[in-house]
C-alpha cells in the first residue's frame, strides 16, 4: 500500500506508523463474511417463459408465453463464498413462473 501522503494525516502523526484509512477499514473489507475479492454485476436477461395472465370480468387466468426482462443484479465474491444482493427474478410455481423477490444470501464456496 505504500506510505500514506503525510498531508493527509493530523499533525504529530508517524506516516510509518498511521492506519491507512483510520478507524473505520476501508467499505469493501469491513465484512462480516470475509475480505471482498471483487463485485460482479450480472446484466439484465430477456427470456421468453410461461406466465399466468389475468383474464377479463370472472374469467379464470390462463397460462401463456411471455418474454419478460429478468432485471440484473449484483454478486459480492468474498474468500470464503459469494454474497447475492437482494434482486427480482422469476421463480417455477407449478406450470408457470410467478415474480418473487430473492432476498440477500450467502453461499459457501
């Protein structure tokens, strides 16, 4: 990392000595998981599935084809596993795909 620019410490401080970024580490490192490697994005993804549709007045809903566009999301890939941020995906309910929320989770390497 080098030697911290002595300007940017409070005076009397031993730049040999100083802790970088101070009390706080820095945002990606502070972790309750692991040090962050690196954060992926993974793009938006259109796909053609099959989907429930309302129907008009008391009809019941049927199922059709629908190309949907599956939002992107982030993936935090630490040491010990990977960290899922929260996203919207599609998830298989019997014969047809139903929107859901995947909410943050951590998966083990």
């Amino acid at each position: 990392m080098g030697v911290p620019n002595p300007g940017a410490l409070p005076p009397g401080t031993n730049p040999l000595t100083a802790i970088p970024f101070g009390d706080s580490p820095h945002p990606f490192n502070n972790s309750a998981w692991a040090p962050v490697i690196r954060i992926v994005a993974v793009p938006p993804q259109t796909a053609v599935i099959p989907m429930q549709s309302a129907q008009p007045g008391s009809l019941p809903p049927t199922i059709e084809a629908q190309q949907v566009t599956l939002p992107g999301y982030l993936v935090t890939e630490m040491t010990t596993g990977y960290l899922v941020h929260g996203h919207w995906g599609v998830r298989l309910v019997g014969n047809a795909y139903y929107w859901t929320y995947f909410p943050t989770n951590f998966l083990r390497r």
